[in-house]
C-alpha cells in the first residue's frame, strides 16, 4: 500500500499518512465502530425489556445492556476529549492543532 498525497486508501475510508492525521483516523473509525456497537446493544437492551412479560430478570437484563452501552459511549467520547486535551493544549504535540 502506497501513501498517495499523504492519505492512504482503506475499505474504512481515508487515512492520513502522518502520525497525527493517522492517530485523529483512527480514533475517528474507533468512535464509529463503537457507537454501531453500543446502538445494537441499546436496540437488543429495548427488545429484552418489550418481550419481558413482567419477568424481573429480562427486564433487570435489558436495563443493564441499555446503561452499559450509554456508559461505554460516554467513557469513548471522554477519552477521546482527554486524548484532544493532552495532545493540543497540555503537551503541544507538533502538528496536532483545532
């Protein structure tokens, strides 16, 4: 694979072939990945809770799936926030900027 204009071509979309574009890529496919992820997880957290039928356990488990999904996004967007932080304003990373 050849780097052509500094951004390299993937079945996930473009990547950049410096060190900061390719780390800004990569936690943006990351992110993405993760909220497919927590969405599917939310839906089949709301099917539990609709097919319960008044069962405490099912509907104890759908609740858990929901309110982990949404503390798993939450905790990907703050660490990706920390990530911004650290690299522009604390550290001043070379070629990372707003």
């Amino acid at each position: 694979m050849d780097c052509i204009n500094g951004v390299l071509k993937t079945d996930l979309g473009d990547i950049s072939c410096s060190p900061t574009g390719f780390a800004s890529s990569l936690y943006g496919i990351g992110l993405s990945f993760i909220g497919v992820v927590a969405l599917l997880f939310i839906v089949y957290g709301g099917f539990l809770i609709l097919t319960s039928q008044g069962s405490q356990d099912q509907l104890r488990r759908g609740k858990s799936y929901i309110t982990y999904s949404i503390v798993g996004v939450v905790l990907a967007i703050a660490g990706y926030a920390l990530y911004q932080i650290l690299a522009i304003d604390v550290i001043k990373i070379p070629g990372f900027s707003r």
